[in-house]
C-alpha cells in the first residue's frame, strides 16, 4: 500500500463514521432535547351566544385578531377526513415526525435545489404556528424539535385543537371556528365536502388564495384538495365532482354585532358565554327600537324576561349603541332613575295583602298635607270618593300616598329589600311617586311577581345559571286583583305600528320628575316587557309621559310576543271593616282653602290684548302668596288684590299657600 493509498483509509473512515455519526447526532438532539413552546401566550376572541348557541357578539382577541379557541365536537368530522388525507395522512402514527415525507422532500431539496414540499406535518405545522420563522432548513430543524416536544406533551386530539385554532383564513381572520363564520356564515359543526376543502385549502396561503380577492386561485386551490380526497377515499366520484360545482364565497360575513352591552357585561366570563337571550327576538328588538323618534339628549331601552324561569330574551340597552352625542354606549337598563309610578301596583297589592285595604275600598281624593309634604295628581283635579282599585287604574297619587301612610313606607321597602328589589335613595311617602332609584332590570324582576301570583322571581342572562329562588311578596288574591285593575287600564291611542289585539296586559306606566323618566312596564302572564325612555343626563323633559311615550311601544311589543294567560280576578264587594279608608287624624291634616274662579279647566277669553282676571277663594287666611307656572308673583294681605292681569295667552298653573298652610291649585286656559 502506497502513501497515498494509507492517507486516504482514515479520511474514508472519518467520511463513514460521519455519514453514520451524523443522523444519530441530530436525531439525539431532536428526541432528546426539549424544546418547549409556550402555547399559553396565544390570546383568544370571546363569543356571545343566545340560548341556542347562536352567535350574539364577537370580540377580537388582545392582538386584534378574530380568533377562536376550537373545540374538536364542534368541528365536521369531514373536515379532519379531509385534513388528514392532505396534509398528513400518519398523523395518528408518527411521533412529531413523519420521517418518510422527511426523506422525500430532501430528495425534492437535492433534485430542485429549492424546498418543494415541507414535508411537514400537522404537528410540525402547529409549532410554526406557535412561533412563526422563515422557511429554511434552520427553522425546520426546530419545527421538527419542537413537534416532537409538542406530542410528548399533549395528545393527538389536544394537538388538532391546537392546529385548528391557529390557521390562518385572510386578514386577521385565524382558526377554523372564524374561518367558517367569515367565509359561510357559520360555525363549522355541519360543513359541505366543497367547505370543508376550501378551509382545508386556504390556509396554505391565506392572502394568495383569498376567495374575495382571487376566487379563480381559491377554486383552483379547493378543487386540487377535492381531487386528493377522491383519490384517497374521502370522497366518492359524484361528491367530487359535485362539490366542484359549488360557488366560491366572495365576500366575508361581518362578525355578529348584536346585544352590545349584555355582551359587554359577559365579557369577562370566559371565551365562550351562553347568554338566555333568543337571537332572532334580539335581532327584532334592536330593529323595532330604531323606530320611535327621539329628541336629542334622550334615550331609551328596553328588556323582555320570561317570567316562569326569570331569563332574560332581550336586551336593548339604548336606542343606538355608536350613537356617542346621546350616550349610546352607556347601558340605560341598568341606570339608576326615578320608577315614576310603577311602584303603585305593588303599594295597594301589598297592602291588601296586609289586609289593610280592600280593592272595593273607597278612598277621598282630596287635597292633605303630610308634616308638609302635599302630594298631588298630575292633573291637579280631584275626584272624590274612589275605589282603591279604580284610583291604581287612573294612576291617581293622592289616593296612593294614603295607601303607602297606612302601610308605612317602612314596612314597604322592607317587603321589597326581602323580596330582593332595593330602592336606592328612597325614604317616605314620596316612594309612591317615584321618589326613589331603581334600575328597568329590577323593575323587571319587581314586575314578575305579577306573572307568578305574587312571588318576584330573580331574572338572569347566563345559560345553566341558577337565577335564584322566587321570593313571595303578595299573596296570589291580591295579585289577581291587580291584574284585574292593571288589565282595565286600556292601551294608548297610538301603538308604533301595533295592532290591537284581545289579550289581557296587566301594565302601568310612570313618569320621573318633570319628565326625566317615562316607563311603561307589563305582563300577559308570561313575558314581562319593560320599557324606559328618558333624559340622558336625568334632566326634565316637559311632555315625555309613560303613557304617551313608552306605552305604544310596550303595546307594540306585546302585540308581537303576546304567549301567556295572564291570571286575575275581579274583586268583590269589600268586608264592612275596609269599605273607608280614613286618614290618620295625627298626620293627615285636610285643607280647606277653594278656588271657585278660576276653577281648574276653565276658559278665559282676552279683550283687547289682556285679561283682568277676578280670583274667588273660599276659606282663606291672609296673607297669600300666590305664583303662576312657578314663578312667584306677590303676597296677597287682603281680598283687594287677589284680581290678576294676564297679557298673553295660553296656559296657566295658578298655585295659592295662605298663612295656615292651606293650599290651592288651578290650571286654567286663556285665549285671545
């Protein structure tokens, strides 16, 4: 042997051992060096769903990407079928690394001088996604580590999840879950054999293959993964060439955008919230609550409860949620503001209850001071003698504030805190007029015991959520005796597009001071609909009554989600004990002071531009001072000065308080 021939035995041996030494090195690094991926730092989108699981709200993830978390038995089996035959038909056998897809896309590496095929497989595909990286053969190497890390640390399926919630669909579209919405409206549980290709296909290349921008290559793309599932047994001939046939998307869906602030309240409860709302009712609230005119600087809301299981079906927090110059972001129904009258039913229902008053009882409407509180009727008339039942219909407050000094305004807040309804700021006979904060949410839940013959039923909005025992606060007679006299109140002249129908509706409206606040809120025995509109800041707005202004949308509503039986009873003749309710002599003291001319509803005609306008009083203590609409105008020492002048027309609230107290009251009209 030659010196050349000696020389070249140990090169040969050193290119041998390295030929051999080589692949065991790196396979010992691959297997048995750990390269963790955090997989806890991918954020994920939060949906809201209705009842049924269909899509209310969607929010995007902390990197401003639509990004849902998967879940496995929420996908098409297809789809994985389909997947699988593509993309890594040994995914269930390999380790990470499918070594005989390596070794052929070397030999395309060697053949090509350029990568061809990655030879990647799923899991590989799933480390990439974790941690994007150039494609060389660096980055490879380390997608092949880290696969192999990934599969000793989770199984299969977890690994799937994992993938199927990280591919890319276009823009910031991310995972099959917002892949499927954004391309066909939908969740990917029931996928056709052309949609399940076209997800398969698109995340090769999300921008390149975007059906609405480049649907010739996403066909093509889809069609060349359709082909593959035939060839490998996915598919059947006639499914292939069927799905061949089916449209590409060419545009996205929108995400869902409805029931902002419900959705907005949920937040927080996880990625995936079930709320009790029903989507199409939702859909149909938000629409109908578009419709009324409003003046600027107010606003409205709107919820509806099923009243047997307390679950909240829709929720309209205001009129438009962009809309920024009237607060539209901010959610009225659960604003603290005045419940007006709406405390009324409950005030007679409870005292009845106590058996302190009976339906058929005769109250005098009549003006009282109470330690100086003076209460009066919105149109400062009187009626006499009336049944209690008869002044809840007309909505009267005199008779009211007489029923809550029987009952005590004490005990009455305190049946309502026991019941779960707490009144905020509320102290005293004013309660009964809505001196007290409450939002339309509780108002709701207060209004249930109607539907469930007296008992209150806390109200929810999250799916599998205990909403609470029902509380009893009246007792099921009287109940049925305010339905009775709810039912009788009769429904507004004009209804928003409603149409009359024969239905019993148990509803009363309020009004909030000055007009800050119009309610009107009911039941038919099954759906309690709550409606508030009002100033946003809680200032006056003259002329917005419940009545006037949120009772034809009530009705409206009622006409369209009209299910139950409402339950009541028309009472009977009262027990001889409770056929007077008489004032406490201790804190009712009776004014006797009268306005004979003008007397309220009286019509005045101006001559020659002015009107001197003699006033007639019986019972009065001078001095007086007397104002008109508000404004004080002098004192009174003598029947002399009482005559007034008024130069312009129009309408006139004419207030006297003597020396003793004594009041008086007229509205009155002057024309020219």
């Amino acid at each position: 042997m030659n010196i050349r021939s000696q020389r070249a035995v140990p090169i040969a041996l050193s290119l041998a051992g390295g030929v051999i030494l080589g692949p065991l090195l790196l396979i010992g690094w691959l297997y048995l060096v750990d390269n963790p991926i955090d997989t806890g730092v991918v954020s994920w989108s939060t949906v809201v769903t209705d009842r049924e699981e269909r899509d209310l709200h969607l929010f995007l993830a902390e990197d401003e990407r639509y990004r849902l978390k998967s879940v496995i038995e929420r996908i098409d089996p297809l789809y994985f079928r389909i997947l699988l035959a593509h993309e890594d038909r040994r995914f269930h056998d390999h380790s990470g690394v499918d070594w005989p897809g390596m070794v052929r896309a070397f030999w395309q590496l060697v053949a090509n001088g350029r990568l061809v095929s990655g030879g990647s497989t799923l899991t590989m595909q799933t480390a990439k996604l974790l941690d994007p990286a150039p494609r060389t053969i660096a980055s490879k190497l380390n997608e092949m580590q880290r696969a192999i890390t990934l599969e000793r640390r989770f199984n299969k399926e977890q690994i799937l999840t994992l993938y199927t919630g990280l591919t890319p669909y276009g823009g910031n579209v991310e995972g099959i879950e917002m892949g499927s919405r954004a391309w066909f409206g939908k969740p990917p549980l029931h996928l056709t054999p052309a949609e399940a290709a076209l997800l398969v296909a698109l995340p090769q290349s999300p921008e390149w293959l975007r059906p609405d921008r480049h649907p010739n290559r996403a066909q093509s793309a889809r069609n060349r993964i359709l082909r593959v599932a035939r060839d490998r047994g996915v598919l059947s001939d006639d499914e292939m060439h069927s799905a061949m046939l089916s449209p590409i998307p060419t545009q996205k869906h929108p995400p869902p955008r409805i029931a902002h602030h419900l959705a907005w309240r949920v937040k927080g409860e996880g990625e995936r919230v079930q709320t009790t709302l029903d989507h199409d009712l939702q859909q149909d609230l938000e629409r109908i609550a578009l419709d009324p005119p409003l003046p600027d600087g107010t606003n409205l809301a709107i919820l509806i409860a099923d009243a047997p299981s307390g679950e909240l079906l829709g929720y309209v927090g205001s009129k438009n949620y962009f809309n920024s110059r009237n607060a539209g972001a901010f959610d009225f129904a659960t604003a603290v503001r005045s419940p007006g009258s709406t405390l009324k039913p409950f005030i007679y229902g409870l005292a009845e209850s106590l058996h302190l008053i009976h339906p058929n009882t005769l109250i005098t409407d009549e003006p009282v001071s109470y330690a100086g509180y003076r209460p009066e009727n919105l149109d400062y008339r009187f009626r006499g003698e009336i049944t209690a039942a008869d002044a809840l219909r007309l909505s009267l407050n005199i008779p009211a504030v007489k029923v809550l000094d029987r009952l005590s305004p004490g005990r009455f807040t305190s049946s309502l805190e026991q019941a779960g309804i707490v009144l905020e700021n509320g102290k005293g006979l004013p309660i009964a007029l809505g001196g007290a904060g409450l939002t339309l949410e509780k108002l709701v839940e207060l209004y249930t015991a109607l539907a469930r013959e007296g008992e209150v039923q806390p109200i929810g909005f999250l799916m599998g959520k205990e909403q609470g025992k029902p509380r009893r606060l009246l007792d099921k007679t009287s109940t049925r005796h305010i339905n009775w006299a709810l039912a009788k109140t009769g429904t507004p002249a004009h209804r928003l597009g409603g149409t009359a129908s024969k239905r019993e509706i148990a509803f009363k409206t309020g009004t909030g001071p000055g007009g800050s606040d119009a309610l009107a809120i009911g039941t038919d025995g099954r759906y309690i609909i709550g409606v508030w509109t009002g100033t946003v800041t809680g200032e006056p707005l003259p002329g917005n009554r419940g009545l006037r202004n949120a009772a034809p949308l009530l009705h409206r509503l009622f006409d369209r989600y009209h299910e139950g039986e409402l339950k009541l009873a028309r009472p009977d003749k009262a027990p001889p004990l409770l056929a007077r309710l008489e004032s406490s002599a201790q804190d009712l003291q009776r004014l006797q002071m009268e306005i004979l001319f003008p007397a309220s509803g009286t019509t005045i005609k101006q001559r020659k531009g002015r009107s001197l306008i003699p006033l007639t009083l019986k019972n009065a203590s001078y001095p007086i001072v007397r104002t008109i609409n508000g404004s004080r105008l002098e004192i009174i020492n003598n029947p002399k000065e009482l005559a007034m002048t008024i130069t312009q027309p129009g309408t006139y609230r004419l207030s006297l308080v003597d020396r003793n107290g004594a009041s008086g009251r007229s509205v009155f009209n002057v024309l020219q």
